[in-house]
C-alpha cells in the first residue's frame, strides 16, 4: 500500500487494512469477556449461581464475538475478490 493510494481510486485500501480490523474486534470481544468473567467472579460472593451463568455466558459471548468478527471480515474480503474476478472476466472477454 502506498500513500498514493489514498488519493486515487484505482485501488481499494479496505482489503489491506480488513485484517487490522479483525484484529481489533477479536481484542475488544476478548476484553468484555474477560471482564464478564470478572464481574462473574465479584457476583459470586452475593449468589453463586448467577456468578456461574454470568462467567459461562461471558465466555460463550468471547467465542460469538470472534467468530462474528471472522464471519464480517469474510464477508468484506469476498465482497472485494468477487469485484476483483469479474474484472479479470470483463478483461478476458475485451481480449
């Protein structure tokens, strides 16, 4: 990628940077599981129970949250490689 990209629209940036992105979103899914399971942990001093569903529920959201990082960034790079491949079919029948 160079800066030369920014300003021309020859080439799309989103593809380049998607995985930053991926990245991120599995960062902060991590994070708010982490301090579900926190919080879990404080609640089951006044009720055990509801501690348990809330640390299990908080790790189930972790592996939600990833998966439907992973499920969107799919999404946006196959968006971009079906754009790239009907270029190559429009270029192959102009030939």
């Amino acid at each position: 990628m160079d800066l030369r990209d920014l300003f021309q629209w020859e080439r799309f940036i989103t593809p380049s940077i998607i995985k930053i992105f991926y990245w991120l979103a599995v960062g902060m899914s991590v994070l708010a599981g982490l301090s579900g399971v926190f919080s879990g942990l404080l609640q089951m001093a006044v009720n055990p129970f509801s501690g348990v569903i809330m640390m299990v529920g908080s790790l189930i959201g972790i592996l939600i949250g990833v998966l439907a990082a992973r499920i969107v960034a799919e999404f946006v790079l196959i968006t971009f490689r079906i754009n790239e491949h009907l270029g190559a079919i429009r270029n192959r029948g102009q030939m």
